[in-house]
C-alpha cells in the first residue's frame, strides 16, 4: 500500500504546474482553491521527506528538532496567508480542526486499519503518557481565554482579550522550548526510539535542501491561491468558512502525516504512529498557535477565543487521546469508534 | 440475601393479576401507575432468568447475544409506549437516568455492599478497560447533536436536528453491530470469562421459550399501563414527566438487574458486577437509543438532544466509570461516594 | 532551603504586634489587610508545628486526625469571618481557588522544583489514586448545585437552593466522617506510611498545646483584620473579591503548607507532597465547606453555587490531579505545565 501511495502523491504533483497555468488564465478562485488543495498535499509531503533525509546528515539531535519545526509547516502558512486575508475565523478553526483530525481521524484510522491486521497492537505507554498528558494541560491552557469570554459578561473591551491572548501565546511558546530542552537534553533518552533511523540517506544533503527549499516556496504560493479561493468556494458550495477552517484545511495540511501514521500502524510500530498524531496535535498547540498569535500582531491582532464547539472538540480529543494513550493496546473497534466520532461531528457540520 | 430476594420478587408477581382487575376496575391511572411498576420489576428478573435458561442450551455464543439484546428489552418496551404517547422527555431522560443509574447506584451499590464483606475488590483491568473506553466514545458521539445545539445559535430548523439524530443513530448502530462482531468474532476470547456458565440448566428449553414470551408480552401489557399514567401521577404528587424519566423509569426497568449485579459483588466477582452496569450503559446507547430513534419515525420522528443537565451527568457517569475501571480495585469508601453522587442528583431534582 | 525558609517564617512573626499596634494607630484597612495577611502566614506555619508535635504524644491515629483536622484550619477562620461579614463571593471563590491553588501551584510548584533535582520522581500509585478518585467524586457532587443552577431555568426560587445546598454539605460531612472511618479503622495500613515520623518531639506536649491555643487565637484576631480590609483594599488596587478570594486568601491561607510540599518533593518523597496538595483539596470540600454551610445559618444561609469559572477551574483542577495520580512519576516539564496553567489563570483574573 505504502508504494502505491507514494505514487500517487508523486503523480500529484503535476497538479501545481496545472495550478500555476490557471493562475495566468485567470480560472475561477473556487478552481484555483480545489488545484491548490491537490498541490499542497504531494507538496507537504515533499517537504517531510526532505526533512528526513536532512536528519541523515544532521545526526538525530538536530534532525528530531528540524522534524518537529516543519512537521506542521505546511499549516503554519496555508494558516498565514489567511491570517493576512483577515480569514481569523478559518484559521482559529483550522487549528481545532487540526487537533481533532489528528486525534480522531489519523489515530481512530490507524488503529482501525493496523488492527485490521494486528489483532491487539500493544505500544509502550510511558512515552505516550508524557505526550498526552503535556497535551491535557496545553490544551486546557489554550482553553482557558474561551472559557474566561464564554462565563464571564461579554460587556468588556476586546483590547483586554487580545493582551490576554498574546499573554497565552508567550507562555505556550516558553512551554514550547521548555519542551525541546525537555526532549532533547534532560529526558533525551526517553524519545531516543523515535528518532532511531533503519536505513540510510537516499539523497545528497545539497538535493535535500534544494527539495525543502523548493517545496516550501511551492506551498506558500499554492497557499495564497488556496486562501484567495475560500471565499468564493464557501459562497458557490454553501459551505461556512468555518467548515472549510475545521475539516477541509486540517486535511490537506496533513494528509502525508496522516499516511506515515497509518503506514506505521499497518507495520505495527503502533508507537510511532500515535506520537505522530498525539504529537503533531501538540505542536499545533504549543508552536503554531502562538507563532500565528504573534505574527498577526503584523497585521490585525488575533485573539485566540475559540468558540463554545471547537472547545469541546478540543476536550474531547484530549480526553480520548489520554484515554486511549492509559490503554497500553488498542484493536479495530477502538478504531472505528474514533472515526465514527470523527463522522458524526463532520455530517454535523455539514448538515447544519 | 439472594434467597431472600428471589422470593420477594416471586411474590411481587400478585401485582400482575392485581393491576390487570385494576384496569377492569377502572382505578385511577396514578394507582395504575404504580401497580404496573410493581408488577414489571419481577417480570423484568423472569425474563433475565428465562434467557440466561435458553443460553445453556444455544451455547455461550449465541447466548450472549440473546443476554446482549433482552437484556435492556424492559427499557425498550416501556419506552416504546412513551414514544407512542409523545412523551418524548420521558424517553430521552430515562435513557440519561438509566447511564447514571447503572453507574452511580448499581455500581457504586455493589461496591458498597460487596465492599463491606470484602475489604478490597480486585477485577481484571482489561476486559473493563475495553467496555469503559466504549462508554465513553459512545457517550460523546451520543452528546454532539446536543452539544451542536447547545452550542450553535438555535434559529436552524428543527428538521435538520431531526436528519442529524437519525444520523447519530445509523452511525450508533453501526457500531453496536460491530461490537457484536468484536465480542462474538475477532476478540471473543476476552470475554470468554463472563459467559462461563457454572451451573446447568433448571428448566426445559421449552419451558424456558415460553416463560421468556410470556413475560415479554405482560412487561408490553403492563408498559402500556404505566405509560398511561404517567401523566396523571406527576400531576398528582407535583413531579415532572423529567423525574419520572430519569429516577423513576430506570430503577423500574432495571431493578433485576441491579440485583444481580449487587449479588455477584457479595460474590466477589465485581468483574461481572461492572460488566453488567456498564455493559448495561453502553447498550442502551448503542442499541436502545437508535432503536428508539428508528421506531420514532414511525409515530413523530424524535431527535437526540439531550438537556444540558442530563449531558453533564453522561459525561459525569462516563468519567466516573472509567476513572473506577482505571483503578483495577473498589472499596466501600469508593462505592458510598457513587451513591453520594447518586443521592445529591436524585435530591436535585426532588427539591427544584 | 527548609532552614532558610523556616527562618524568614519566623521572622514574619513580628507583624503580629506591628499589626495590633496598627489597630491601635487606625491604619488605612488596605495596609491593615496586608499586615494581616503577612502575620497569618508564619501563625498558620505555627499551627502546623504545633499540630505535628502533639502528634508525637498522641500516636500515629489521634495524630493523623489532628493534622486533617486542623490543616485548613486557618482557611476555615479567614472564611468564618468573611462568612460574618456577608462576603459570600469570597467565601466561595477562596473554596474554589484553594483547590486550584492546591493542584496547581502547590502539586505543580513541588513537581517543577523536585524534578530539577531528581530526573524522574516515582510514587505509590496506589495511595495516590484513591486520595484522587475521592477528590474526583467530591467535587463532582460539591459541583451539582451549580450545573443545575447554569442549566436549568433560573425563575426557580432562591431558597430552594438554600435547602438544596444544606443537603449537599450534609452528604459532603457524612462522607468527610466516612473517609476518617476508612483511613483510621477499615483501611488504616493504607495510610501508615503517611503518618511514620521520622524524628522525635522538639517540644513538651504542654508547649505544643499553647502554641497551638495562641496562634489560633491569633490567627482569627489577624482574620479579622484581613476581612475588614477587603472591601478597602480591592476598591484601592482596582481588583475584585473575586480576585481577592480567588488567588490571595489561598496564597495566605496555605503557603505553610506549600513549603513543606515543596520541602517534601526536593527530599524526593513524592508520595507526601501529593498527599498534601491532593488530601487538602479534598479536605476543603468535604470538611470546610459543609462547616461554612452549617455556619453560615447562624447568619445568612449560604448556597454553594459556584459561577461557571469556578465550575471549570474545580473541574479541570480535578482532571489535572487524576491524570498526574495516573502516571505514577512526575519530572520538571509536567511541574512547569501545571505552573503554566496557573499563571494563565491568574493572569486572566488580573487582565480582565
């Protein structure tokens, strides 16, 4: 399955030449926006494999911390660009959206598919303990501003919420590299299995970081026409900005995550593939949200106020994720009912 | 004790012939009300005991199936004439009083009571670690449509609830069909345990196929009775249709079980009492509720959306019954402060 | 750093006098509050002390019940006088910031400043987790008054929340006397390792009882003083009551407590600092808030509806401390994390 998948997404990368000609023939913005939708998936995943073999050469110190920057890379600009279209609405979504794709659909996916052929996957619980439950308290941090607006009156200035946010974001970012020193020096032994290499480099070090250069120039224009095409989709399709924030975004941004994780699961390495999904939710978290927080100081500042259903989508995940994470195990069904979650919170937003 | 009890439950068959001249009588619906409840909690025990006859001569296999699907057949039945009343607030609060039943007064009784004979109650982890985590998936796949419209503006057209609950439902059965599978099938060797049977068989089989039809068709009759005084009794001793749904109904409806329950907890097999208070809870989920659901479109199509008193305690239950199943072991301590909840509820809605 | 600290402790002792003197001299009530709440925390330290070496004399069970007793005995004066003075929002707020207070600064601050010295620090899951489960189920109950005061419709009579709250604080005793049942006859081996001491009594028992009998005395002369301030101090620094009893009274109230947890975790005795953080919470809710209800007919009845922040801030602080009893071992980052939290708390009360 793992080769026929990477031919796909190799064959879909003929989608941004495609994208490219459309911009000059001047095709419909809602086109525009489904052409960078299928360019930015082979694309992120480019740039992951770039990544990986840049940690060849690096060692696994340096290649552990350039994974965990540009793991969500790809988010971080589609997020960007439409944090400078004003598209707040899509972008706070997208990152709840995010989380609860990761926990729900790539972690519900690969527990139903690996256990499709692994009757009881067993991982090791500790290391996954330490990364839920960093993801409890971030998430409940992250919570806090919404749950401060939604209880308290409303009649109080914006301006103190904005202050407030930057104030989440300053001590979500000092967590952040509290967490690399945690990782990478005083507890480096505990992550050591996950940044253990099998093989060996497939590229030079100087093709790798062409790749990774040109891989990252790509997404970002693919995301100006992905971002400039939202509002006439959601207008043609009767879609709210809101749907395309929490499900459409999350998906393309992760979609090569979501087949490394669901590769793994099918090989069994049912460690590997959570610490993805557990740990890409927390990044978001921890590093794209506050990164975001301060870049839109640029233009008009964010507040990081989500509303009452992405805070409980929020909790819910994290409650499922440290749920899961104290199991120890996992089979088919834990799987299914994951994505049957995942389902029924989509067909909501769809219907209603 | 269990002799004691079984005779007692016996002797409450009188309230069958009883509230049958009742009706001839023409008693009120309040005196109807409560003969009927009185006559349906030893029906419900005798149907328990005329399935668990009839598995010792299908096997376990097909035996847990029939366990599986009578098991809450009290609680479809009585719901069945509520529904066809209209009293939709009746149905939905008895399915949120039947969870919080099973887990704050059926559980936390055993453990009480079985505590007080066995210092510490030790069951096995896993087994209850996989019917837990099922509750709680089950539980917030069950809570979205509510907290969507909780959450989201109310100005969307009731319709739209209704085509979403109708989803939740397919999506829930779905589920509860492969859980069967899961259980039956691919993992049936983990609850091997829970259908071993001691004994043998006290009855024919044939005797067993017509005491199970017989006290199906009184608990219909006697359903029929209570339904139609619900209405009367509420107005007459000043409680709500809410009341009677989320107190009343439940220990009604699962009064045999609790029994059984609370016994093998005496036993000291607190792995079958926990089985049986949440395996209880997350069938009416998974297989009540979207029954309910299906047969509402025959009548008014019912929606799933529960109030938010009774989402808190779903989710209060599921948290308790996972937080219990995490431990491994009970005490009594820990079985008087599930009954404390169980209590401070029960006089909430007494005293408002 | 014990030494340092006991030191500094004692030498607070002088603004005792300089605070009766201040009486005298009709200081403002804002400096009064802060001379007041500068002497309170070396006599709570006092008190303590004076606990403990009566214990020696006493023996391990009169010993243990004495600390539990008298552990929040400082809080439970402060709240007293506030409760005279009508400051019911305070009251309440100081109840739920001592919980948060206790999870999070204290549990988290012991965490944070243990693991800088040892790597990764282990505890008996065992004890842990019934010390949380009891802190789970008590706040669940203590929080039902409120979810049914936010969720149902609020045209219902005030006094009936009054009756419903006095039944609450009659559960809440009952299985306060319970829990003491548990700990010192049913399950006492449980706790043995919590009560051995190490050394020996520094003091006479006739000096242990007066010093005990002083600072008590002096503790709700200086409570009252603290009170009086209140409204002084919150109209001249532009904070709320809310705030006042939200993050200072629990500052000042327990921060004895707080260096002998930290003291604890640095002596890598886990065990004890989370009993401390933990069993105080629970402590609050089962013993003082009941004892502040009951008091509190002798004025006005008090209810014990907390507004929804402090709901979520009860609850999250309780998911919190289950999910770190889960664990079994704690380091630095998940002290930092819950320290984190903490700050964006406070700073939400301070900004907003």
């Amino acid at each position: 399955m793992d080769v026929i998948y990477v031919k796909i997404l190799k064959f879909m990368l003929i989608f941004i030449p495609i994208s490219i000609v459309g911009k000059f023939l001047n095709f419909s913005p809602s086109i525009m926006f489904i052409l960078a939708a299928l360019s930015i998936i082979p694309l992120a995943g480019l740039m992951g494999e770039g990544t990986e073999e840049i940690s060849f050469y690096t060692g696994p110190k340096i290649g552990g911390f350039l994974n965990a920057t540009f793991g969500n890379a790809t988010e971080l600009i589609i997020s960007f660009f439409a944090l400078k279209e004003g598209l707040f609405e899509v972008v706070k979504s997208s990152i709840a959206g995010s989380i609860i794709g990761n926990i729900l659909l790539v972690l519900g996916g690969s527990m139903l598919i690996g256990g499709l052929k692994h009757k009881n996957q067993k991982f090791n619980r500790n290391i996954v303990e330490v990364t839920s439950s960093m993801l409890l308290f971030a998430v409940i941090g992250l919570s806090i501003p919404a749950i401060f607006t939604h209880t308290l009156s409303s009649n109080l200035l914006n301006t103190k919420y904005e202050g407030f946010s930057l104030v989440v974001a300053i001590v979500m970012f000092v967590l952040y590299i509290l967490s690399l020193v945690f990782s990478f020096f005083t507890h480096k032994e505990l992550y050591a299995v996950n940044y253990e290499e099998d093989g060996k480099a497939k590229w030079s070090l100087k093709k790798a970081i062409i790749i990774l250069i040109v891989s990252t120039v790509l997404i970002a224009i693919e995301s100006e026409f992905l971002v400039s095409g939202v509002e006439d989709i959601t207008a043609k399709l009767g879609l709210s900005e809101f749907f395309v924030g929490i499900i459409l975004i999350p998906i393309i941004g992760n979609a090569a995550e979501h087949s490394t994780a669901i590769t793994m699961a099918i090989k069994n390495k049912m460690d590997v593939a959570i610490e993805i999904a557990i740990g890409s939710s927390l990044q978001i978290i921890l590093f794209v949200a506050p990164i975001l927080i301060f870049l839109s100081l640029l233009f008009t500042p964010m507040t990081i106020i989500f509303n009452q259903f992405e805070l409980v989508a929020l909790i819910v995940s994290v409650l499922i994720a440290n749920k899961v994470a104290n199991d120890g195990e996992s089979n088919w069904l834990e799987g299914a009912q994951l994505v049957a979650v995942y389902l029924i919170i989509a067909a909501g937003f769809f219907i209603l």
